[in-house]
C-alpha cells in the first residue's frame, strides 16, 4: 500500500446510527459493510459488455499502482482501500472522441464484495461510460472519475437490482480545467441503496451536472448524498435528482450538500429535488445545504418539494377519456421523463420506463 493510500485513511470508527452522515441509513440492513470486524470479498465484478473500441483501455492493475485522489473518513471506502488488491482501471486517451458508450456490467456474486474503480479521461477526450448494475448482489465500491484538462465525460449508472441487494458506493468526480462532466444516476430496486456522489474542481472552467431518478416500493431504502465542493474560480454545478415512493414502509434520502469556499470567486451553482409520494406509508427525508465564503458569485441557490400525486393533471387526462391507472402512469412517465431523457440511449429509456410501470403495478399504485 502507497504512503498516499495509508495517509487517506483515518480508520473511521465503526458507524452507530447517530452520526450525521448515517442518521439515515439503517445500519443493520447493510450486510456488515460498516462493521469492520466481519471478512469481505476482494472481488472484480465489472466486466466490459460494449464491444471493444480504439482510444481507450480497460486493464486491472495493483491497487497500489493506482493510489486514490482523493480524501475520505467514510468507513466503507476505507475498508475498500485497505482491503482491495486489484483496480478496475479505464483509460480515456487524450483527444480521443469515444463514438459509442464504454458499457460495464456487473457479475453477480452471493458473497460480499468490496470494489475500487477508477476511470480517467485524456485532455479534450469525449465518452459516454455506463454502469449496468442488475441481478442480486451485496457490493461496497469506490469509483473515481478523473477529467484532465477540457474533457467531457457522460457517466451513467444504472442500479436496476433485485430486492436482496445491498450496494453502498461513492462515486468521486475530479474535474479539471474546461472540463465537463455529466452524470445520471438511476437507483430501482435493492434493499438498501446508498450512494455518494461527490465533485470537486482542479481549474477553473469545469461544470459539472449530476442528474438522477430514484424510485422505492415496499419497504426499500434509496439514499443518495451528493456533495459538491467549489474550490477553484468559475465552475459551475447543477443537481437535480427525482424521486417517487410507494408501498408500506418506502423510504429515500436525499441530501445535497453543495460547498463554495472562498477562493471559488464566480461561481455558479444550482440544486433541485423533488418527490413524489404515491401511497400512504412513505417516506421521503430531503435536505438541501449550501455553504457559502464568498459573496463574488454568479449564483448559488437550491430548492425541495415533496407532495401528493398532482390531482390536476390525473384530471386533465381522465376528461380526455385515458382511464385512471393509465393516467397515473402517464403522469409518472412525465415526472421522470426529464432526467431518464438524459439518457441517449431509447433502449435503455424505455427498459427503465417499464421497470417503473412494473413496480407500481406491484404496489398498486
């Protein structure tokens, strides 16, 4: 292990519930992730599915080849970077300009699974890079995105589990100078899903925008805590993550942190969530913060709305003679059809948009 590595680990100590960043989560349904004292896998599960294409390269390499980027006190990546001996590296070549997505899909495993992913774009490089995450799987992983100098990168995970499955995840972002960095985050299914999905700037110029849908049913938890630190002059963010709840005992987390410091003069930065409650008995917990250390800035602000289903437009559609459950499904298709869109891929939009229908169809919603 690199002096880096062991220097970035602090040995959090074991989470009890009380902390801040797990007030929320419900510890004993995560398999053990956080308890350091049961044994977990060091396995490598991503695995390309696109067909192979020039100006990259997909390779594992020794962990301590590959040192982290970045600093963190979560518990469960820590137990990551001690414990895995192998990184999934992707490499974007500089300039190159990917035509078709980077595909990765997950082998499923029964056993626990501790994961490190790192994928780094070339200066001026563009690609798509997407995460198929399905079946059943109890998974703890880091990816890292590294953007050089003017790259655009689309990053897309989708988290289309069985209901067993627990995946805890941080997904960290390091954008450069003029670079762009887009993602989408799709969270249906699993027991319990918690995902981080973190940004931070090196130069000035970068923007990042990180779209996401979630969706719970019957007792599932969803939980996603973005944090976005501004620590360079004129970048910009923007979040916007949606969610919908049905079924006894449905429950998502949102919180988006966004952080300007003071030397971020010029900054422009923008947060949303909205929810959408569909049955008595969910829950869906949000919470918006912005930090700000200077008033030289283009913009910040964020906003948070959960409510009923929009009796309005369930109106509208039955007037025109749509029966009910469809309308209702209408309804939803539209709520989640601004993000899914991002998406360019009408395969993979469709397959989502019928996962949704599928799983109101199950809680009667």
């Amino acid at each position: 292990m690199t002096t880096l590595t062991t220097n970035l680990l602090n040995h959090a100590k074991t989470p009890t519930g009380r902390e801040e960043a797990w007030r929320f989560t419900p510890l004993k349904r995560i398999a053990g992730f956080h308890d350091r004292a049961i044994e977990i896998t060091d396995q490598v599960s991503l695995f390309l599915k696109s067909p192979n294409q020039h100006g990259y390269t997909l390779q594992l390499q020794p962990a301590d080849s590959v040192p982290p980027s970045s600093a963190t006190d979560d518990v469960i990546v820590e137990r990551i970077r001690e414990s895995v001996s192998q990184v999934t590296l992707l490499e974007i070549n500089r300039d190159a300009e990917i035509s078709e997505p980077i595909t990765l899909n997950r082998k499923n495993s029964s056993n626990r699974e501790l994961s490190r992913t790192v994928i780094r774009a070339g200066s001026n490089s563009k690609a798509t890079v997407i995460i198929e995450n399905t079946g059943e799987s109890l998974i703890g992983e880091e990816i890292e995105i590294i953007l050089d100098s003017g790259a655009t990168l689309n990053f897309i995970t989708l988290q289309e589990w069985e209901n067993s499955t627990v995946h805890l995840a941080r997904h960290h972002a390091v954008i450069g100078k003029d670079a762009t960095f887009n993602s989408v985050t799709v969270s249906l299914g699993g027991s319990v899903v918690r995902i981080l999905p973190t940004v931070e700037y090196t130069g000035p110029g970068a923007s990042a925008e990180l779209f996401g849908v979630y969706f719970a049913t019957d007792g599932q938890h969803l939980e996603h805590r973005i944090h976005v630190e501004h620590g360079v002059p004129q970048a910009k963010s923007r979040v916007n993550y949606k969610g919908a709840l049905a079924g006894k005992d449905a429950r998502t987390v949102w919180i988006g942190d966004v952080f300007i410091r003071a030397v971020a003069e010029g900054t422009d930065t923008y947060e949303l969530n909205r929810n959408l409650l569909l049955t008595d008995g969910a829950r869906a917990d949000s919470v918006p913060n912005l930090e700000i250390e200077t008033g030289e800035i283009v913009g910040a602000g964020h906003a948070s709305t959960t409510g009923r289903f929009d009796d309005e437009q369930l109106f509208y559609l039955m007037s025109r003679g749509i029966p009910s459950d469809e309308a209702r499904r209408l309804v939803i298709r539209g709520f989640f059809a601004e993000i899914i869109a991002k998406i360019s891929d009408e395969v993979i939009q469709e397959r989502l948009m019928a996962r949704i229908d599928t799983d109101l169809s199950k809680v009667g919603a």
